[in-house]
C-alpha cells in the first residue's frame, strides 16, 4: 500500500481513539480541555446527564470516531481493491 494510505489510516486512528476518549472517557477528556466537573449536587443526586458538556462529548465523540472509521475504511478498502 501506499504511503499516503497508511498516513490516513494513522490520521483515522488518532479520529477514532480521540472520539472514544470524548464520549466514553468524558472525566479525562473534561481535565485534558480544563473543564471542571459538574457540580457534586448533581453527581449526588444522579443527574450528571443533566450537563450541556455531557451530552456535546457525547454526539461529538461518536461522531469523529464514526468518520475516523468511515475515512481510514473506505481509502484502505478502496486501495485493496484496485
């Protein structure tokens, strides 16, 4: 394979690791951007989904893991098949 594919498949790695880490990781993810927790009232009371933040993370991460995957899958599969 070509050097280039390789580069977009590392390119739609880095995608896919860093959506995981938004949307299922979200307290590392939070510290890495400077975002303090959610108040400890709505931890406690069990309504963390409650946060604006949350829910961002959540779509936005899944997203870059779905076009990290979309990206690097479709430019492997097409040079495989030629």
């Amino acid at each position: 394979m070509p050097g280039y594919v390789w580069l977009v498949d590392f390119f739609g790695l880095l995608l896919v690791l860093l959506g995981f880490n938004m949307a299922f990781r979200q307290a590392s993810f939070r510290r890495a951007i400077g975002r303090p927790k959610p108040p400890a009232s709505r931890l406690r009371a069990g309504n963390e989904d409650e946060d604006p933040l949350t829910y961002i993370l959540r779509i936005a991460g899944v997203m870059m893991m779905v076009f990290g995957i979309a990206i690097g899958g479709m430019l492997t599969l097409f040079n495989l098949a030629r």
